[in-house]
C-alpha cells in the first residue's frame, strides 16, 4: 500500500488520484511504512460498507497538529497515531477522553463537526489479548512492565491500575521517565503498590519472579538482534509473558518460553485496540472477524 506524507493532506485531488474511494482514515506515526493498520481496518470497512480507504502517513515530530488540521479539511474521519506520536497528539486534541487523559498519551482521534477528540485504545487490547492469549484476567494480578517509560507502556500501566491489578512493577532504562507515571498512578489508584526500577537494578530478578505477568512495552524485538529487556534467568514456567512487539521469535518471546512461561505477542494487541478504534470511528460495529482475517492474510 502506498505510504503518504503530509504534503499529500493538501487536496482530494492529490489524495485521492487513481482510487475509487476516499481516503478518511489513517495512521500517522515516524516510521510508518511498516504498520500493519490498513491490513485489518480496510478489510473491515470494506465488510461494513463504509466508502473509505485506511492509509499510512509519514509525519515528522512536530508535524502532528498540522496533519490533524489538514485531516479534518479534507472530512477525515478519524486516525491511529503510533510511535512517536501519542504524546504529540494529547496536546494536538481538542478534547480528551477521561482514560487518555490519565494514560497521558493518545492513540486514536475522531474528528466530530465540533472538536478533534482523542482516546486510547491500547490498554483496551491489551486486556483483551492477555485474556484470550495466556487466559490471565487482570484484577488482583502482580505485572512487571519492562519499557514503562514509553507511551504503549505507561498506556498499559494506567490500565492495569484502572482494572484492579494488587502490584504494578515499572522498570525502565531511565528510572527518571517512570517517576512521575509511579507518582500519577499511586494519585489515582492508592491500593495498587508501585515500584519502580532501572531494567539493570539487582532488586528486579526477585521482583520479577513474584509477578504473574511480565510484558515487554520497550522497543526491543523490532530489530532480530535485539536482545530481551529482561534477563533469561528472571523467566519460569509459573509467568505469563507477553510481548508488545508483534514479530515473532523476539529474545524476550523465546527467553520466556524456553523457561516454559505462557507467551503472547503483539499481533493480538494490534488487534483489539484496532478494533476498540474503529468502534470510537463508527459506534454499533463489530469488525472482529474481518480484521482477525485481515491480519492473518498478510
């Protein structure tokens, strides 16, 4: 599929040249052209009946607001925004919704008549996909979120908080990124303990041995070389274990399964926030199906 740029949000006639539908959704982020949105959105438009084309846009940091002003010109409906983006689009909203505003990043907009509103879908297919990967319900769970610092991971954590978890362990390769998310959800949900480390300090291994749940929010596993943000030796055969990163056979997913840990990957996240997304856009659907297909063809 085509990948566009921010110059191309400059006239239908740009936009749209050699297609029979509209583009009116999309999802921006730097890099882009390798998401795996249109995969599943544009099947389930298709199935729905709704005459628009999902595509990628390459925007550059500082690009954001812009490209929203431009979207909303052109009848956009709405967009996805992934990495580096969330924290660029909370500020580019109108408004917020109330579980965005506490994750403190936005990964869906809807573009309404009167406001550009932002969500966050991410925790939702999070919760979904450890539910239907490792069977793991949140409340009452210890989870250790490596990463913590990025927006998918302090995403999940608020989430996490939001559905009851007894611990929330938050470790990241600078401490100082994790502190006022710590702070923010100790405010908000006092009978969840929080800690926080750095991903070499010595108290993580035991740490991450009590948790039920070890996700991986970093961004190692993109690369095939990247080693697992978590050592081994911290995995055993009693963890759930799953990975944000949506190519299989990372470090982390094989350290964990090696130890005979559960695993589940990021294709089932991409899933469900997808389709918790596409309900924000058009409220009443049910794009499950068509978007599983979707994502399993390619």
């Amino acid at each position: 599929m085509s990948l566009y740029s921010p110059d191309d949000l400059t006239s239908r006639e740009r936009l749209d040249a050699g297609h029979d539908k509209p583009a009116r959704l999309a999802v921006i982020g730097h890099p882009v052209a390798h998401s795996l949105s249109p995969r599943m959105h544009q099947p389930a438009l298709d199935e729905a009946g709704i005459d628009a084309r999902y595509i990628k846009v390459e925007v550059e940091p500082g690009q954001v607001a812009e490209t929203f002003r431009r979207m909303r010109e052109l009848g956009f409906a709405g967009c996805n925004v992934t990495v580096p983006h969330k924290f660029e689009a909370l500020a580019a909203c109108d408004e917020v919704d109330a579980g965005a505003a506490e994750m403190g990043v936005v990964n869906t907009v809807r573009f309404d008549a009167d406001a550009t509103r932002g969500f966050n879908t991410d925790g939702y297919g999070f919760e979904e996909a450890a539910r239907e990967t490792l069977g793991l319900p949140l409340g009452g769970a210890s989870v250790l979120i490596a990463g913590a610092g990025g927006g998918a991971g302090g995403a999940i954590a608020v989430h996490c908080a939001r559905q009851g978890v007894a611990r929330l362990i938050l470790a990241n390769r600078s401490v100082e990124k994790i502190e006022e998310l710590a702070d923010r959800i100790r405010a908000n949900h006092g009978g969840v303990e929080i800690l926080t480390a750095g991903l070499d300090d010595p108290r993580l291994e035991a740490w991450a041995k009590s948790a039920d749940l070890i996700v991986n929010t970093s961004s190692l596993g993109l690369k095939e070389s990247d080693p697992s943000p978590v050592p081994a030796a911290y995995f055993t055969s009693r963890h759930s274990a799953y990975d944000t990163i949506y190519r299989p056979g990372t470090a982390f997913q094989q350290a964990a399964a090696a130890a005979g840990a559960k695993v589940g990957t990021g294709r089932e996240m991409l899933l469900h926030q997808g389709v918790k997304a596409f309900q924000i856009w058009f409220p009443g659907t049910d794009p499950v199906a068509a978007m599983r297909h979707g994502l399993a063809a390619g």
